[in-house]
C-alpha cells in the first residue's frame, strides 16, 4: 500500500535534561513530641515537612527543646531562615518509650485540666472524679481531649458527669523522650537509606542538634554523609559541646575538637551556641538554616559560603546560657583550626569560618573548603541522578556522546553563571582500557573548578612622594 502524503515521526533528542540535584536540604534525626501530631508520622521513619504548620501536623511541638531538639531545628528553619523543604525523623517511638503515671487528683481551671505535653491520649488515659472512686468517666460523653501548648487538655463537658468539679482524679502514660539516646540516634541514622526510595530526595545536610556533640554519633554522620545508599554525598553539621564538660572557651573548643576527632572532610564542627530572646539554638541548627538560605538565594546551588553570612541570633552562648564574646583574633583561631563560629565585628552577628573539618591537616582544597566541597558534593550527586536512566543501554557511540554533550551543556550553564570557574567532561583513553569497555564499564572525568572564598582582602598603602610635586606645580 502507498503511503501517499506527509508524514512526521520523532527521535529521541540527543541531550538529556540534567536532573539537578537538590541543594541545602537538612536530614534532622531526634526526638519530637508526636504523641500530640495531629498526623502523626511512624518512629524511624523519614517525613518531608515544607511548611511550619505541616511540621507541626505530623511531629507535634514543644518549646521544651532539650527534651525534643526536633522542635528547636522545624522553629529555626522555618519561622527564622524562611527555608524549606527538611526531612524530619523522629525516633521518639510512643508506644514503647513511655511510662505509666499513677492516678492523681488535679484541679481543675475552666473546666480544664491540664496534663504534660508528654501524657498520651490513649486507651491508658483514664479520668474519674477527685478521690478515684466510682467509674471511669467516658470520653466524648463526660470529657474531651486535645492538645495545646504545652499541655493536654482534659476539657469537662458541659452535659456530662463532673462538669462542676474543681478536681479530677486521672491515670495516664506518658512518653520518656530521655529514652532517645545518643546510641539511639547513631542507629537510627541508617534511616537516612529511606529518603530517595520514600521522599525522592537525597538529603545534603545531616544534622542531629543535642547529639552530634557525641564523637560516636559524630563519626556515623560523617560516615553516611560519604555515601548515602552508597552513592550520595553530603556534609555532616556536628556541634562541639558547650557545656561545663565541654569547652568553654574558644582555645578549649580547639582541644576538644582534637580530642573528639572531628577531622574528616564530609564534617562541619559549630562551637558554641546561638541565642534568640528567649531561645537557645545549636549553632549546627543555624548553620543549617543559613546555608539553605544562601543556597536557595543562588538558585539551589551551594558554590557561595555561608560565612560573613547574617545569623538569626542576638548572642552568642554557652550551653548554661553563659555569654561568650569573640574578638575577631580569637574567631579565627577557631577558623584556623576548622570550627565555624559566629562573630559580631561589622554589620550585626554573622557565621564565621569556611573550612571544613579536616583543616588544617587535608590541603586539598576541593575538601577544605566548604562551597568549593560542596559543589563537588553536588554535581557528582546531580551527574549520579542524570545519567541514571542510562545505566544498562547499549553502551555504543551514541549513549557515550549523549551522556557527555548533557553534562557539558549543563557545566556550560555553571561556568556561564558564575557558579564555575571552568568545567569539562572527557572520556580518557588511559582511564577506559579495552578490558573495562568489554565488560561494560565505563569512566567520565570531569574536571571544574568553583570558585574559592576570598577570605582574605589585602590592601598594600604606600606614600608616593611623587604626588607632592605635581601637587605644588599647580
């Protein structure tokens, strides 16, 4: 049959559009008071918030960040820096981390009364009236429950029993958010494996506010952050401990870091803390925030350091609450020996330092640096997620151009932002032997380069006695 027209079929475009990887998302783990979610999501679990109130919905709130350091990071990223998405995991599990509370009388205001944000709302919550005699009031009938603040709320119903009582006799549990401990939260680390499979986002910042002081916990960090599932990097945000048995001092901060070999390329140690009106924040909490921040303003890439950048914060403390002051000389001390500090010199308070653990021991600046490690950090996640639906095609001249025209095309678009100084992708003759080819293995080499910080500005005055004649000639 004739085929008598125009006709139109379509090929498969050649270049691939690059899959870029997420930048300044934070991986939190700890303890938050899920018993009061409305929504609440399962302990160990990984869940995206992108908003406060969606946070609030499925983790709970408490201003009780000590217990609950969860809480601390979701106020801090979205209330002060504006930031999102975070991927929150809590592993305060209610239903094995609790404890029973033995029946009391409490009094009651309103026809309130008020329980702990701690006690659950469960079958275990049992209201009778003041002395513990006589039945068990029934729920929905003689009262109702709701949390808020930081309480649950037993709320006496107008057409039930007790609505006139000043006291009321309750047994309840409640979660034991001290059974979070460090031990738990290095294990529940591991959970970090769920976010590409659950969420679809790789996470780049890992942050444990109240435990990455723990040199154990620490290293697991700095470890997943070398390799999520095996293939993603991303930087481990760790505190050094302020408290009486921590450092104290800035020259103490510097032993300390040692002492809790806090040297490795993928950590970003903070010392000490930051403090808000009322508030109390990790600087690793902070340092989080702010490096969303300045991510977000350079359109999701992390090539600019979050130095000299603004921190949410009207002093810098200890973990007592004790006041601590840098003199410029002292906070780069601190830089020089790889902590990130805050700093108030020029312009209100700010973050200081651009190094990464391993200075000054690593010389590698692609390691040392922060925006210069984490922009490698980046693109090999963002070449890692592009060429993933190439992976067993035929490996022919065709699948080989297409892989490197994409990528050069996007390092291109770096280099033509700004975002690099240079950058190439070649396939190198010495690095793809014949063997390697046969048995489907095949190895690009990108060479970049990003942009360092200019961390040092150095101005050279001189007299020029030359000026004064041409000056008195006129």
């Amino acid at each position: 049959m004739a085929n008598h027209g125009v006709y139109v079929s379509e090929q498969e475009t050649s270049v691939s559009t690059p899959i870029v990887a997420t930048s300044g998302v934070p991986f939190v783990i700890g303890a938050a008071p899920v018993q009061s979610a409305g929504s609440p999501t399962p302990a160990g679990i990984p869940v995206m918030a992108i908003s406060w109130g969606e946070a609030v919905e499925k983790l709970g709130y408490s201003d009780d960040w000590e217990s609950y350091p969860l809480c601390e990071f979701m106020y801090s990223h979205f209330k002060l820096f504006g930031c999102q998405p975070v991927i929150f995991c809590n592993i305060l599990d209610p239903t094995s981390m609790k404890e029973s509370v033995a029946a009391a009388d409490i009094a009651v205001a309103d026809h309130k009364a008020l329980l702990p944000v701690e006690a659950i709302n469960d079958a275990t919550l049992v209201v009778k009236e003041a002395g513990g005699a006589g039945d068990a009031y029934v729920k929905d009938t003689d009262y109702s429950t709701y949390y808020y603040g930081e309480n649950l709320v037993v709320e006496l119903l107008g057409d039930g029993k007790g609505y006139a009582a000043e006291e009321v006799n309750i047994a309840y549990s409640k979660t034991t958010p001290a059974s979070v401990t460090d031990t738990e939260v290095a294990t529940g680390l591991e959970s970090i494996e769920l976010c590409m499979t659950k969420l679809g986002v790789v996470p780049d910042l890992i942050c444990a506010p109240g435990h990455s002081q723990v040199a154990t916990v620490a290293a697991v960090m700095a470890t997943k952050a070398a390799g999520i599932n095996g293939l993603f990097r991303a930087k481990a945000l760790i505190d050094i401990d302020s408290s009486s048995s921590g450092a104290t001092t800035y020259d103490a901060a510097i032993t300390k870091k040692g002492d809790s070999n806090f040297v490795d390329e993928n950590e970003i140690p903070c010392w000490p803390m930051f403090g808000l009106d009322k508030y109390k924040f990790h600087a690793s909490t902070q340092m989080a925030g702010l490096m969303a921040q300045v991510d977000t303003g350079n359109g999701g890439c992390p090539y600019e350091s979050p130095s000299n950048k603004s921190l949410q914060c009207d002093r810098m403390i200890l973990a007592d609450g004790t006041e601590v002051n840098l003199t410029l000389a002292q906070a780069n001390m601190l830089n020089a020996n790889g902590i990130v500090t805050g700093l108030n010199f020029m312009g209100g308070w700010v973050a200081w330092g651009n190094y990464t653990a391993c200075y000054p021991s690593n010389n590698d600046v692609k390691n040392y640096f922060i925006p210069v490690s984490r922009m490698f950090d980046w693109v090999g996640n963002t070449v890692i997620q592009t060429c993933w639906s190439k992976v067993d095609k035929p490996m022919n001249r065709r699948l080989l151009d297409t892989i490197m025209d994409t990528v050069n095309i996007w390092l291109n678009g770096l280099v033509g932002s700004g975002y690099l100084l240079g950058a190439r992708v070649e396939m190198l003759e010495d690095e793809n032997p014949q063997a390697n080819l046969i048995a489907g293995i095949v190895k690009f080499h990108i060479a970049m380069t990003p942009p360092s910080p200019a961390q040092e500005i150095e101005f050279v005055l001189e007299y020029d006695a030359s000026y004064v004649a041409s000056a008195l000639a006129s």
